[in-house]
C-alpha cells in the first residue's frame, strides 16, 4: 500500500469521526468553540464530488503575500457572501489561470479556520485529473510537471474534477454547472472556480455569470490592454461581475529584497 493511500484513510477516518455531514455552514473565522465542520466528503455528481488534492504549485513569500491581498480585497467586496464563489478566467489561454487558482487555493488552505474548494471549470484543458488508485484528484502535468516523488496529500483542500461526461461534450453547460455547485459545495465557504480562457471558449462568459465575482488573470508583457477590454466586456454583457484582476507572471525589475525596503 502506497504512503499517499495510508494518508487518505487516515485524513477520511479522521474527517468521518469529525464531520455531521451536511453540517451547518459555520462563520469564516469561527471561534475554537465553534470549531468549523469539515467539508461534506463525497457525493456523486456525474461521476464523483470533491476528492482531496494530491501535489501543490510553488508558492514564494511574495506569491504568499499577493494572494493575500487578493484574499482581502475579495473579502473586502463580498462581506455578506457565504460561500464565496470566485471564477478565475483569463482572456487567452496559458496565461496562469490554473496556477493563480491553485496558488490562491493553497493559500487559503494554511488557515485553518477556512475551507476552500477547487472546482475544474475548463473541459478542453482540465487542470486535474482524477487518480482513483488513490482516490484523489492530481494535477495536471501540462500546469505543474510532476517530479519524481509521489505528490503529498494536501489535507485542507479538495477539488471537484471537471465531470467524464462534461469532457465528452465538449462544453460546460451554465445549468449542469449549477447542479454540480449544487451538490458538491456544501461545507466549503470558499469555492473557486478554474475557468477556461474567455476569447477562446464560448460557454466562459455565461458560466463567469453564474460566480459572484469574476478575477481576471493577465500574463504581464503578453495581453494587451484591448484583448483584457474585450474579455471584460463579455463578462459584463453576460451579466457576470468583474471584481479585477491579477496580473501573473509579473517580473520585479529590482532583486526582491530590495523592493521589499522601498
Ligand atoms: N506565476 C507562474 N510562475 C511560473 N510558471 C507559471 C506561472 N503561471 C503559469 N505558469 C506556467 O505556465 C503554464 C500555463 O499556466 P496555466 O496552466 O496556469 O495557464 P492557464 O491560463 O490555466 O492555461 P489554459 O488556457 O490551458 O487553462 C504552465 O506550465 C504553468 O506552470
Ligand atoms: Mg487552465
């Protein structure tokens, strides 16, 4: 038996003991007396719900204090929100949606008291693949290589894969995504959607609207100022709010260290 198999069972045992499934949504930062319910472990939609992550991207002190200002500024903007439901898009494809996603996701995850959920929103190019020898969801080797260690189980984060029959079409209908946040959200209080690129896909816009706010990640030196203009305002139009974007892949003209004095 494998070591990432032993962890599993033990992470399920452990959630088994600690969850009422279909618990109460508890507050973002609960009190250690109202410890929050672990997220409501598997139920089928199309062919699975959430399955625990195997395997990370990497994640810098300065990636660590980007996300989170971004995870004030969306805070910030969705106070009443519970769970938040965040679309990562960006207008062209390759330019970092998946691992701007993933980062923040991995982010949100050291804090103990939150609950994020990852959901594969692009059928052309999943981001995650499902290994069902060891029951979890594993990134896709097109956004993080694989080494040649066996991916870790990453304890508080959970992704719900794009569906097989989903892949088959082709397309992610507005409404069979609506029932697959239906079914597999309940426990999390932060579900963040990788989306497909908005130039490229033609259900992006409509599934944008069905977020509470949209991010738009933008490779710096690559998109142009028009191509962004024109993403977001597809977005609009379909009638999904577009909360700003991240601009990925920024390069600091000084060394770090410096620019962390100035
Ligand atoms: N900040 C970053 N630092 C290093 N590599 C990155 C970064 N962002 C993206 N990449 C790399 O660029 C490639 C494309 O990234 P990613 O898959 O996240 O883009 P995407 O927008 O999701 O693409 P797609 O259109 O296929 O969904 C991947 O190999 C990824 O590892
Ligand atoms: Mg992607």
């Amino acid at each position: 038996m494998t070591r990432i198999f032993d962890a599993l069972k033990k992470a399920e045992a452990a959630r088994e003991a600690a969850t009422p499934a279909g618990g109460p949504v508890t507050p973002l930062h609960a009190s250690p007396s109202h410890a929050p319910a672990r997220p409501a472990m598997p139920r089928p939609v199309g062919d699975h719900g959430p399955l625990p992550l195997l395997g990370s991207v990497e994640m810098t002190d300065e990636t660590m204090r980007e996300m989170a200002a971004l995870r004030v500024s969306l805070e910030s903007a969705m106070r009443d929100r519970n769970p938040r439901v965040i679309m990562f898009l960006s207008p062209q494809g390759g330019e970092g949606t998946s691992t701007v996603t993933l980062q923040f996701a991995q982010a949100l995850a050291r804090d103990p008291g939150v609950r994020p959920v990852l959901v594969d929103v692009n059928v052309r190019r999943p981001t995650y693949d499902l290994d069902s020898s060891v029951r979890g969801a594993i990134i896709s080797a097109n956004v993080a290589p694989r080494g040649a260690e066996p991916p870790a189980v990453s304890s508080n984060l959970f992704v719900v894969p794009c569906p097989e029959d989903v892949r088959r079409t082709g397309l992610y209908q507005p409404s069979t995504l609506r029932q697959v946040l239906d079914a597999s959200v309940t426990g999390f209080d932060w579900v963040l959607l990788d989306g497909p690129p908005v130039l490229e896909s033609p259900d992006a816009s409509a599934l944008g609207a069905l977020a509470d706010g949209v991010v738009l990640v933008v490779q710096a030196g690559r998109t142009k100022r028009p191509v962004l203009t024109r993403a977001a305002d597809l977005l609009r139009k379909a009638g999904a709010r577009v909360m700003g974007s991240v601009l990925n892949r920024r390069v600091l003209e000084i060394p770090e260290f410096i620019y962390r004095r100035i």
